[in-house]
C-alpha cells in the first residue's frame, strides 16, 4: 500500500497571532504548511515553531492585494511544497477611524487586503484545488468586526466576503473544494 502525499496549506497573515496558531495546528495536523506574511522575514518564526515541532513549513513573503506577489507565491509553494488544498485567508489589517476622518488609501488598503486579497489567493490557489479534487477555503474575520462604531469598513467587507463564499461554493460544487467562513473571538 502507497502512503498518500502529504496535503500542503497557505496560511496568509500567519507571522504571529490566529495565523500563527493556525498555521502550528494544521502542521500538527499533518500538513505541510507555507507561512505568507507581508514581510517573509516576519513569517521565519512560524515557520521555526513548526518545523521545531516536526512539521513541514515555508516562509513566503507577499502582499495578498497584489496579483503578481500573489500569484508568484502560490507558484512558490506549489514548487516547494507541493500543490496547495488548503487555504486560510486571515491576513487583515485594521484602520479604525470614523468614516469622515478616514482617508481614500486607508479605505483602499482595508478592502484591498480583506476582499481583493481574499479573492486574489483563492483565485490563484483554485487552480491546485481543482486538479487535486479535493479543496478547503476558510476565510477567517473576527467578531470585534460586528461592532462597526469607529470602524466604517466593516459593513462593506463583511458582506462581500460573505458573497465571495457563497459563489465559490456553487461554483466549486464539481471539484470537491469547500469554501467556509468563520469569526473566532470572544462573544
């Protein structure tokens, strides 16, 4: 009997923190695992903890709103790792401020890393997943987004997210990829 290959996972946003934590349990777990943090240096860490433990892990720096940083990492971890199956987009960044004080760039870096990164990594992963037959997407938010005062882009992203999902699912039903959503915190 052949023993199967080993499953790789991205976790985005994992240099510390949820993604951290994440990122350490599915390389428990078994999988192989690439740490994608804004700055790859940022990510080594992660990436020590795991492989200190055991585990299979690749640091990779990239920018989730930027198509070309993303798709080259994807790229990356398929060469090294081996084709990925698992996504956690949990990169996010936060810009608190009451809308009137809020600046066009802060707005855009907000929805870029949270909706545009989401769809970005998916979009580059989706390929794998789809020749794999076999995918998993968790897009992770937090529950301190359900309290929109002071945070003016919570109401859009949130949605937006939510409807990413719900279209990857339908559109994905063939291929056995599962796309899922969750908001870890306190209640």
């Amino acid at each position: 009997m052949t023993q199967s290959p080993q499953r790789v996972a991205i976790v985005t946003g994992a240099a510390r923190g949820i993604g951290a934590a994440t990122a350490q349990r599915l390389a428990a777990d078994g999988l192989a695992v690439a740490v994608v943090d804004l700055e790859e240096a940022a990510a080594a860490g992660t990436v020590e903890a795991i492989q200190a433990a055991g585990g299979q892990a690749l640091a990779v720096g990239a920018d989730v709103s930027d198509s070309a940083q993303v798709e080259a990492a994807v790229t990356r971890v398929a060469a090294e790792l081996g084709p990925p199956v698992v996504l956690v987009n949990n990169a996010g960044v936060t810009r608190d401020n009451l809308l009137f004080k809020m600046s066009e760039l802060d707005w855009d870096t907000v929805m870029g890393v949270h909706l545009r990164g989401s769809f970005l990594m998916t979009r580059a992963a989706q390929k794998y997943m789809v020749e794999q037959r076999f995918g998993r997407v968790v897009n992770l938010s937090s529950t301190s987004a359900l309290a929109t005062a002071g945070r003016p882009t919570t109401p859009p992203r949130r949605p937006g997210c939510r409807a990413s999902r719900r279209r990857s699912r339908s559109s994905w039903a063939s291929s056995a990829s599962r796309p899922t959503a969750s908001r870890p915190g306190s209640s």
